[in-house]
C-alpha cells in the first residue's frame, strides 16, 4: 500500500498514478475488512475504487495525461 | 532556506500531533458497562439490541440515535449532485449527446451484461438488509451506482432515463422528511421511531430503520448513477 502510495507521487503519466491510487484502496479496503469493519470496506470499495478512479481518469480524458508536458505548456502561457 | 522553513514547520507539527496523541491509551476497552459508562458507546450498544431490536448497532446509531445529521449528510450528497448537474447539465437539442468511450471487447461487454443485475441484486440486498447485516443505504447506493457505471462505460447506447432517475430521487428524498414529519408529529420529535420494533434478527423489525434506509439507498444510488451519466457526457476540450 505504501509502495502504491509512493508510486502514484512520483509517476509522472498520470494514467498509472490514478490507477496507483485504486490500488491503494484496494488494499485499503482489505485492512477494514480485517478490522472488523466491514461496512466501511463495502463503501471503501465501491467508492474508492470504482467511482473515484472512474472520476479522475474522466478528468484525465479532458486535460491531459502527461505532467510534465501540462507544466510546459503552462509555464509558456504566462 | 525554503527547505529550513518546511523543516521547521514539520517539526512543529510533528510536536503539537505527539503531544496530542501521547496520552491516549490504544486498545485498551474503553467502552466500560451501562453503569460505569466510559464514553457513550456504552449505551449505543446496550440499547440497540434491546429497545430497537436491530443487530447492527452502526445502523442503529446512523439511522435512529443520529437521524437528524444523517438527514444533513444526504441533503449535502443532494446539494453536491445539483451543483455539478447545474454546471454541467447540457439541453439534449444543443448538440449531439453522446458518451465517448473506446469500444469495448466483446468479453467486456459478455461480462458487463452478466454481472450488471447481480450488482443490481448485490446492492438492494444491501440496502434492504441494513439493519441486519454490515452496510446500509449509503454502501447498498454506491454498489447500484458502480454496476450503472460498468454499463455506462461498455455500451454506447445504454442509457438512463434521466427524468425517471430525478424522480426516484426527490421522492425518496421526500420521503425520508416525511418519515421524520411523521415522527414529528405523531411522537413528537423529528424522526421519532415508532413503539413496535418487531423481533430481533427479523427482516420487518427495528420500527422505522429498514425503511429509511430503503430510501436513502434508492437517493443514493440514483443520484450517483446521474452524476457519472452527466460526467460521462462532457466532450473533451479542443485545444
């Protein structure tokens, strides 16, 4: 869960750093179930991974997928 | 300089967390005995078996004990949807309505057929089921929500019935302020459960809370299914 954590941070194509963050709560989702929660593990997997991750890759689909090439783009504007 | 600044700044945050959390003790059982309450899940989870009758004492808490804020939760869940309809909300003669998606493989599509009604089927059983079993309303509508995505995203010519949806959604919103009318002024307090609570473990029991958590997850879910649907439609910007 870590690793994915630190994973999304430093990915620059964004793509994989939001499918990073799914796997964050798939694990995450996981850890509530073993304690003893499973109510919040339901809502942790339904919400964290399918309609967050659907969410920011829709964002994605609208902007642009690459980071550094946003900034560029960015800096030349101003 | 700067990272002298953020150094110093982590430091004092680090320092005022330590010093919050160095006294509170971690898995000791703090929850003490009706009598001796150590905090006040003592009485929750006394009261909910015995006067209620429902098994899980989150709902219990969610529906009954604390009706009135969830009420708050689903009107800011409601506020949040119209927010984003009204921003993002396009007149179907505008321009051609569309969702772009990629074309799906026929195993995604084979497979999206067969699971989209036992999510359906997952996700009502979940709502319907909620004073029994772990979840509720609001995990029962995300479920309905995710199995309406899968369809939304694999066939292009799935489409909700958008007025359908926004009615099933106000009257269940309604619904839920007229339950607690009801309480209101039969019982005389906002949300009120009734005096007959059934058997416990039972399907019809725990007075009022199946049934508003019946509407909450028909809210939920509706509402949910008609935020990705308007999502789903934006076109991508041109640049």
């Amino acid at each position: 869960m870590i690793a994915a954590a630190v994973y999304a941070v430093m990915q620059k194509d964004l793509l994989y750093a939001v499918l990073a963050t799914g796997v964050i709560s798939v694990v995450l989702s996981v850890f509530f179930y073993l304690l003893q929660a499973p109510d919040v593990a339901i809502t942790e997997a339904a919400i964290g991974i399918a309609l967050t991750t659907i969410i920011f890759i829709i964002t994605i689909r609208n902007t642009s997928r690459d980071e550094d090439e946003y900034r560029d783009n960015h800096v030349e504007k101003f | 300089m700067k990272k002298l600044i953020i150094f110093i700044t982590v430091a004092v945050l680090t320092y005022t967390l330590a010093v919050t959390f160095k006294d509170i003790p971690f898995g000791e059982n703090r929850i003490g005995d009706l009598n001796n309450p150590g905090t006040v899940s003592a009485y929750y989870l006394q009261k909910a078996p015995e006067d209620l009758h429902v098994s899980n004492t989150i709902t219990a808490v969610v529906v009954n004990f604390r009706g009135f804020d969830t009420l708050g939760e689903v009107t800011v869940l409601f506020l949040a949807a119209t927010g984003l309809a009204s921003i993002l909300y396009r007149k179907e003669d505008e321009e051609e309505d569309e969702r772009i998606t990629l074309k799906s493989s026929s195993l995604v599509r084979t497979g999206a057929k067969i699971l989209f009604p036992l999510m359906l089927v997952l996700g009502l059983y979940v709502f319907i089921h909620g004073h029994l079993t772990p979840g509720g309303g609001f995990q029962g509508g995300a479920i309905i929500a995710t199995g309406f995505l899968l369809m939304l995203i694999t066939y292009k010519r799935f489409n909700t019935n958008h007025n359908v949806m926004v009615w099933l959604e106000s009257i269940a919103g309604l619904a839920f302020v007229g339950i607690g009318l009801f309480g209101l002024f039969r019982y005389g307090s906002f949300l009120q459960n009734t005096g007959w609570t059934g058997n416990l473990n039972d399907l019809v029991s725990g007075g009022l809370i199946p049934l508003i958590y019946i509407f909450i997850g028909i809210k939920v879910g509706t509402e949910l299914t008609n935020v990705l649907d308007i999502l789903l439609k934006i076109k991508p910007r041109k640049n």
